[in-house]
C-alpha cells in the first residue's frame, strides 16, 4: 500500500536579512505532502541559493525551534529565523 503524496501549499514567515533575500515577508511555498523542515529548507536554499550563506537558519513552527526532522503541515505557522546579533 503506497503513501499518497499530494501538492500542499505551505506559508513561510521571513524575518531581517531572510526577508531581504527572497523580497518579500511572506513567501508560499508548494511541497509535496507530507512535508518536514529538511524538505522545506532544501526547497528554500534551491530556489534562493544565498540562504546557503546563512551559518544558522532555524526553523520555527507554530512558535516552536523546530528540529530538522519535524513533519510540517500547510495550516502550521512556519517561520524562517535568521541569526539574531545582539549588544
């Protein structure tokens, strides 16, 4: 019995230099389903290859650091947060 895999549209939250990288605060993203955080990242960094440069991207879901292997769901909130500098 196979998985049925289907399209899901997922919405991303982008914050400081994130935002500045893809132009926008809010980018839909459309994956196969279902989907974790690896899977989303990949996509992100294929379709945007200078958030490679970016040493410690993490991934919030529904207000939670989420950990790469975290099944994501497209009514989740997911957020891209990049490295925060503080003084």
């Amino acid at each position: 019995m196979g998985v049925n895999n289907k399209e899901m549209n997922y919405t991303i939250n982008l914050f400081g230099i994130t935002r500045e990288i893809v132009g926008v605060s809010q980018y839909q993203l459309t994956l196969d389903s279902p989907a974790n955080v690896t899977t989303l990242l990949g996509h992100l960094k294929e379709e945007f290859p200078a958030l490679k440069q970016i040493k410690s991207l993490l991934v919030a879901v529904n207000s939670e650091y989420a950990n790469p292997e975290q099944a994501i769901l497209p009514s989740d909130e997911i957020a891209l947060i990049p490295p925060v500098s503080g003084g």
